[in-house]
C-alpha cells in the first residue's frame, strides 16, 4: 500500500457525480462535497493525443472512477482524480483550526532550516522570517533551486514544506522519504487531502482547503479564477494528534 492506495481506501465511494470544472489553475469535482486540486502546466501541446480521455463523459462515470484517476500519468486527469478524492473526504473539523499555512510556517520556522517545495505566494514574506529558506520547484524563479536539488536540500531541512501539488505530478512519497528523521513536515495548499492518512506517513501538519461555497468556487475555476481570486473557500490546518 502507498499513500494513494491508503487515501482511495477511505472513501465512502456512494456518491454521485454532480459537476466538474477544469480551468488553466484548477479543477473543481462536486460529489457530496466540493473538492480542489492544481492544474499543473504542462508545455506539450496536444494535437493527437488526448490528455483527458473521456472529457466530455466524466459525469456519467462513478465517484470512486473519478477519483481512481488520481493514479494517471496525466496530469490532467490525476488533478480530477485529486479533486474528486478531496470532495468525498469527511473532514472532521473538531481537529482542525482556522490558521494560514504561511502563518504556521513562519512560526514553525524561526531561527530554523526551511525546504518549501513549491514557490508560494509568501515565499519572499517566508525568508525574511526564517533562519534559512530554499524555495525548490521545477520551474524556479530567481532565488529559487531547482527540484533536480530536492535530495540535496530537503534531508538538511528542520521544516519541510510540500505542496499537495506533489500528489498530482506523483512525487508526494519520494519527497516525504526525503526528510531528515526529526523534521517538521507540512503538506499544504488546496490540493492537500485534509485526512488523518498522511500522518502514518510522516506528515505532521496539513494546510488544506475547505469548499463552504461549491456554486461560487466552480464558477471561479471554470472562469480562469488563480486561488487568490476564488471565492467560498475556508482555509483549514489539521495537526497530528
């Protein structure tokens, strides 16, 4: 059993299908309640092949088929997959508490070590609050390492932050492997599935993302919305206990 494999497991698989957005930065699936996950870019351009196989019908398949797709190598259709399995999660809220994950970090990360895979919005807030940071992504911007140096940074780090991102492009497990024996290990952003799963694999905290509004929230994904602009969300932290 992988993470995945636990994730899927847990799912009460009786729900219907009722509506999936997939915009440019995120995807959107609505069962009995609204999931989120990341679009990932991609710089092929598909003229033969199809990167969502069945578009066009995915709502006449069943929620568990849906979320059985977090396992493609497509990007695309493993962001479905994600967003499916977070709109089937029971979060149980009485272990979680309304708190920002770049407040968490920040106070987890003082005077201390910080490996964040993937380049958030308050990296550059982050690094002026943290003894050491190194921002890793595939697609670095100034400052920024590259994620080829993962295995380089992340065993050093006494915080270790990954983006739930990581479950889309499939690489969630090898950077949890990555970390040193007593890091502090953080999964967050939207497409972190709020369960008490991933603390059997080490993760400490999970910052996640709450759908209260499903009808605002599809419509801002299908309009182009970023996560800055989509609306009708809550932002949630759930500790290990």
């Amino acid at each position: 059993m992988n993470i995945l494999d636990d994730l899927l497991s847990t799912l009460d698989s009786e729900a219907t299908v009722i509506d999936m957005r997939q915009g440019p930065y995120w995807t959107a699936v609505l069962t009995r309640n609204c999931g989120l996950a990341s679009v990932i870019p991609t710089t092929h351009h598909h003229h033969g092949d199809s990167p969502v196989k069945e578009a066009g019908s995915l709502l006449d398949r069943s929620a568990l088929e849906l979320a059985q797709m977090a396992r493609s190598e497509s990007s695309l259709e493993a962001a479905v997959g994600m967003a499916t399995i977070n709109s089937l999660l029971e979060i149980d809220e009485q272990r979680c508490v309304d708190l920002n994950a770049a407040d968490l970090l920040a106070e987890q990360g003082k005077d201390k070590k910080v490996a964040l895979v993937g380049h958030f919005p308050f990296a550059q807030r982050l690094r002026q609050a943290v003894r050491e940071l190194w921002v890793i992504e595939k697609h670095p911007r100034e400052g920024d390492v590259a994620e080829s140096e993962a295995q380089r940074f992340i065993p050093q780090a006494d915080v270790v932050a990954i983006t739930g991102s990581a479950f889309v492009n499939h690489t969630i497990e090898g950077l949890l492997n990555l970390r040193g024996p007593n890091a502090y290990v953080i999964v967050l952003g939207p497409t972190a599935p709020l369960s008490p799963v991933l603390f059997d694999y080490g993760v400490d905290v999970i910052s996640g993302t709450k759908v209260i509004d499903p009808e605002t929230v599809l419509r801002h994904v299908s309009q182009g919305a970023t996560f800055r602009q989509i609306k009708g969300v809550r932002l949630l932290t759930m500790k290990k206990q």
